[in-house]
C-alpha cells in the first residue's frame, strides 16, 4: 500500500481517537507485457477481471 503524507499547511482534523492508517485488499492482479509496441503477455488472477474491470 502506498503511504502518502499531506502537503504543506494542510493539517488533519479527523478524529484524535482513531487510527489514522488505512487498511485495503487486494481483490486480484492483471498483468500485461510489453515488448516494444508489442503486449506479449496478458494475464490476469481471477481471470474475470479482464472481463469486469477497464484497464
């Protein structure tokens, strides 16, 4: 997960009491390759991602 920091002069003003991380999942991988111009490789894990998801 990316950690990211507010910009200067920004402050937070959530809630003192809880927890200022967040939590994320990961729900599944597309991978594609490229050699050149060229996609040698596509993939992805649940292979419905492809059919459900832009890229």
């Amino acid at each position: 997960m990316k950690e990211t920091k507010l910009m200067d002069g920004w402050t937070w003003k959530g809630d003192a009491g809880k927890s200022r991380q967040s939590k994320d999942k990961l729900e599944g991988i597309w991978v594609k390759v490229y050699a050149g111009n060229s996609l040698v490789l596509e993939t992805a894990r649940p292979e419905s991602l492809m059919r459900t998801e832009d890229w």
